[in-house]
C-alpha cells in the first residue's frame, strides 16, 4: 500500500503508476510532459493550477491503495 503525499513530486507519483495521469488531468493537471514535473512537489503544482489538494490526494491514494 503505498500512500501519496503533498510533499511527493509529481514526476514520483507519475513514475509509480502511469495510470495517475488520468487522475491529474482529471484534476485540472496536464503535468505529463512538464519539465516541472521532477522539481514540484504536488503541492505546489496544486497551488499553482488552483486545484483542491485535498481531493486530488484523494483521488490519487484511492487509486493506489485499490
């Protein structure tokens, strides 16, 4: 069971499970490419796409603890 945090990078969470993009996109997210994505941690992505970063670690660790 793995649990995901706010303080992971979102190339972590992606590298993990490719299946996580669906959940990112879903959230407003299109973090697949950025190069950001290896130096932000997911909750300075979330501040910055003005994403509710309680749900998207909702969503993130339903679908890694399925």
């Amino acid at each position: 069971m793995q649990t995901i945090t706010k303080n992971m990078l979102i190339g972590e969470i992606l590298d993990m499970d490719e299946e996580a993009t669906k959940i990112l996109i879903k959230h407003g997210m299109n973090c697949l490419g950025c190069p950001g994505s290896y130096s932000e941690n997911l909750k300075e992505a979330a501040e910055g796409h003005g994403i509710n970063l309680e749900r998207l670690l909702q969503d993130l660790n339903q679908h890694f603890n399925k």
